[in-house]
C-alpha cells in the first residue's frame, strides 16, 4: 500500500553546479552497472557515501576486518568502476564506528565517526577528522564527556571548517540526549560547541548544505514521552546557530534519518514513521522550502518495516532513496531502492540482495551521473561484508 499525505507545490531553480537536473523528464528505469561486495573475515558495514570527481567515490563504515583491534573506522575510495583505490583505518584499541562523510571546501574529505578509543572511560567520544584525496590524515579531533556522544551528520563551512552534528548524553541538562552541534575552524580547532535540546530524548541524524548558503540537520525530538518521538528539521546558518525549525508527527515514533539539497534552498529528507495509519513501520519522504514551509509528504509502506535511511537528487531533478525492506522480498531485509519525481512521485523502485540481511545505508549522485548505494549484506558470506551498488 502506498499512502500519499500531501500534495507538491514546487517550482524548480538551477542554483548549484552539483544541483543542476537535465531537462530530460523520460521516465527512469535504473539499472545495475556494478553490483560489489567488499570485505574480510568479520563484519564491514558501509554507512555513507560522498561524490568524488571522475566518478569515484569516497565511502565510511566500520570494519572488523583488516587488523581492526575492535572495530575501526574505515574508509575506501572507489573509482567509477567499483575497483578500490586505497582504504584508510581510523580509530584505536575499542570499538569506533565511521558514520558521515563529506567534502571540505579545498575538496578534503570530511570524516564522523563516534568511538571508545578516545577517551579513558567507557563512554563514546564524537570523532571528526579531514583526510586527503589519498587517504592521508590531515588531523583529527575527539569531543565529548563521561557519558556517550552519537554521530549524526557532518559538512564543510564556507571558511573551509566544519559542521558537525550528533547526541550528546554527557551534555544534556535533563539526563536524555539533546542535540549537539561542533563547529571547527579549517585546521579542526575547536570554534564552537552547543547543545539543544528538551525534557526527553533530541536526536540529529544528519546534515547538508543547501543550495542559499546555509545548513539543515534533521532527526527526532520526544515532545510528549520517551519512545515516541516527533520529525525533526532545523535550518542553521554558517555559525551553526539556529534559523527555523520545524517538528511533524503524531502520537507514535517519527524519525528522520537522511537529508538532501534542493536546487531552490530547500531540502528533502526521509526516515520512518510508525504514526500516519502504519501497520508497522513505513518510509517517509517529505519535502520543506528554504523557509520551512511544508511542500510534500509522502508514505510508502507494506505490511512490515519500510525504512529511508539515505536521500539524494538525481541529474533529471528527482531523487533516489535507499533503504530497508522486510515487507518483500526473499530475505530477513532486503535493500529497498526507490526513485521519486520532483514531486515525490513513486517511478520505480527495485530490492536488491539474497537470502539474508541485505541494508542500504548510503546513497550519492556521482559526478558520472550516475548513483552510488552503499550498505552491508551478509547473504553472501558469513560475515556483514560492506554491500555496493552503481546504478544508471
């Protein structure tokens, strides 16, 4: 069952070089240029992915395999054919986890991660580091308390620094997590911290720059009890201080999980909804403009769990999200990829996987135009190897 909750008022502009969308409005049919596996003895999960030139791309995870002491950071770079050009382990002794990736402004790689290496107790420390384009480490930098700090979403500042957004449990005024914002000048020294947050539980999940200038991270907030949480959208200007925001949701848990640029300053962001009349758990789409205003929402949902956990614009002006599925297919999860118009129109969706766990957890445009999937998948080994797609 497909559910449609709004209708699309959109007028597009070209802003961005990486937001320009062709003219063709053929209908797209998307198929499969490579389809990779990639990984060693133990489990290697790919969590995000960021455009690179030439067609390559530049993916995060966490990786057991490859001498990790726990489980490491790791990232690879892959050229336009899915063949790997370098891989990069980060983190130390315990157990650390890549979340986020994305570009500086000089072309840098921008690294999130969270991990126990970094400090003396037992809690988790937020992790940001900038890499080369060849996977040297230009510095990296740890924040946090006595308690856990979680990664959300990370982007590049105008003055060459960074944005980085995620939980925080050691800063938190109530004893939940509240949101937390770091902000670090093009060397990674320290230029802000900020925390916002409620009574309950504040989650960012993730970030991007947006085509005026400025910055949308997205998430959750308990408003009303713990566990029901509400859609979360908040606009920040370049000192990661507050715009807008925004909260959408009924009585049971709404989150957001991704977001994306629009070509107008707006954004478009997906996750998962249990509210809206869902049998269980169903995808989520929605579109804001660049003053928040509401423009589309939109449900796909089955009889089980449908999920959004990566949003990105593809070269005609629609966009693609990637996902999770046990309402089909023949595994326990299959990866869930669905292509949308400008509108929010379903065109086409597609699973991908066998018979195990089968998850996508990243997705970029690529400079070839083409889109890159990235996830984990144990349904072809016996161990969670990280999971790759090129589509066209």
């Amino acid at each position: 069952m497909i559910k449609t909750c709004s209708k699309l008022i959109l007028i597009s502009t070209l802003l961005s070089p990486l937001l320009i969308a062709d003219n063709n409005k053929t209908k797209p049919a998307f198929q499969t240029v490579w389809q990779k596996v990639y990984g060693g003895k133990d489990d290697d999960i790919a969590n995000g992915v960021t455009m690179l030139e030439d067609g390559d791309v530049a993916i995060v995870g966490e990786c057991k395999s490859f001498g990790a002491k726990r489980s490491d950071i790791c990232v690879i770079r892959l050229d336009k054919k899915g063949d790997i050009l370098w891989r990069k382990m980060l983190g130390g002794e315990k157990k650390d986890r890549g979340v986020a990736i994305s570009r500086a402004k000089d072309g840098n790689l921008l690294i999130l991660g969270s991990g126990k290496s970094f400090k003396k107790s037992n809690g988790r420390d937020l992790y940001i580091a900038k890499l080369s384009l060849d996977g040297k480490v230009l510095w990296e930098k740890s924040f946090g308390g006595e308690r856990d700090e979680f990664a959300g979403g990370i982007a590049g500042t105008n003055d060459g620094g960074v944005l980085a957004v995620g939980s925080t449990e050691s800063f938190s005024k109530k004893g939940y997590r509240d949101i937390y914002i770091v902000r670090l000048d093009k060397n990674g020294k320290e230029v802000s911290v900020k925390t916002i947050g409620g009574k309950l539980n504040d989650d960012a999940k993730s970030l991007t720059r947006t085509a005026d200038g400025n910055f949308v991270m997205v998430g959750s907030r308990e408003l009303k009890h713990s566990g029901d949480a509400d859609f979360f959208i908040m606009k920040l200007n370049q000192k990661g201080e507050k715009i807008w925001a925004r909260t959408l949701g009924q009585d049971d848990n709404d989150v957001l999980l991704s977001v994306a640029p629009t070509p107008t300053g707006g954004i478009v962001a997906t996750g998962k909804t249990r509210s809206y009349n869902s049998e269980q758990t169903d995808l989520a789409v929605m579109n804001f403009n660049k003053n928040g205003k509401l423009i589309w929402f939109k449900i796909y949902g089955f009889k089980y769990y449908d999920e959004g956990t990566a949003i990105t614009m593809t070269k005609d002006g629609g966009y693609v999200v990637a996902g999770k599925t046990n309402s089909m297919g023949k595994g326990d999860f299959d990866a869930y990829v669905l292509a949308l118009s400008g509108k929010g129109k379903l065109l086409w969706s597609k699973l991908y996987g066998d018979i195990n766990k089968d998850i996508a957890h990243g997705v970029t445009r690529t400079s070839d135009g083409k889109v890159v999937v990235v996830g984990e998948s144990d349904s072809y080994s016996h161990s969670k190897n990280f999971y790759m797609l090129k589509l066209q």
